[in-house]
C-alpha cells in the first residue's frame, strides 16, 4: 500500500511539474480572445470553417478571415502579409483549427488555436459578441 501512495504521489508531482507542450503554446482560450478583441489588439482572426459554417448559426468572429482547412495548404500565401501578426485560428470545435495551426506554424507563422472553437465562444458569449 505504501508503494502505490509513493507511486500515485511521484506520478502526480511529476505531472504537475511539466514543461508546457508545445501544443499548450499553440492554444489561446475565447477569453484571452475576447481579450484581445476589447483591446483592439493587431491580430488576425482565421477562421478554417466552410463558407456555410461561416455564414451559419454559429456566426463568425468580427473582420475573421475565412480560408477553409481544405483549402489552406494551397492558399497559405494570401496570409504572407500577416506573418509577422499573431494570428487566432479557430472552427467550429477546434479540431480542424488545430491542423491548420500545426500547419501554418510549420509555415513560420505566429499563429494559436482558439480552444472549443465557436461552441465555446457561443457557450461563454452568446450570439451578440461576434457578426
């Protein structure tokens, strides 16, 4: 019994003690968006959702860019202008923004993933934050 207490206890000093991954680098909450969108900080909002998304339900955040993750590796270029910008990915739940920021990185590109994505924003914002 002492064994699996030392264990269960140097397991979860371990973890707590990690390095940040570089994934939790790439990531930025809807609040710290917000955030930035109230300080009318220089960023670029992408959004990687379809067209129809885009324009749907959910909305889009104000003046968000929209390239489809489908289209993105051959239209990456259009966003050589904002390189050197922080750049805010984001989709629906954050999966496809998580490719497409795994990608632009790659591609030298300051970017985050929004996590949760326009669920979260909705659920933390409602309707009236975004367009």
């Amino acid at each position: 019994m002492k064994i699996a207490v030392f264990l269960w206890n140097l397991m979860a000093l371990l973890t707590s003690c990690r390095k940040p991954t570089n994934s939790d680098a790439m990531t930025i909450t809807v609040d710290q968006v917000h955030s930035l969108l109230e300080r009318k900080d220089d960023v670029l909002l992408l959004d990687v959702r379809t067209p129809k998304e885009f324009s749907g339900g959910l909305g889009h955040l104000p003046d968000a860019r929209l390239i489809p993750v489908e289209e993105l590796e051959t239209r990456y270029e259009e966003l050589e202008p904002h390189k050197n910008k922080e750049m805010v990915v984001y989709c629906r739940s954050g999966n496809r923004s998580g490719r497409a920021v795994n990608f632009l990185s790659q591609k030298g590109f300051k970017v985050k993933n929004m996590s949760g994505g326009m669920l979260a924003w909705r659920k933390r914002f409602g309707k009236d934050k975004s367009d």
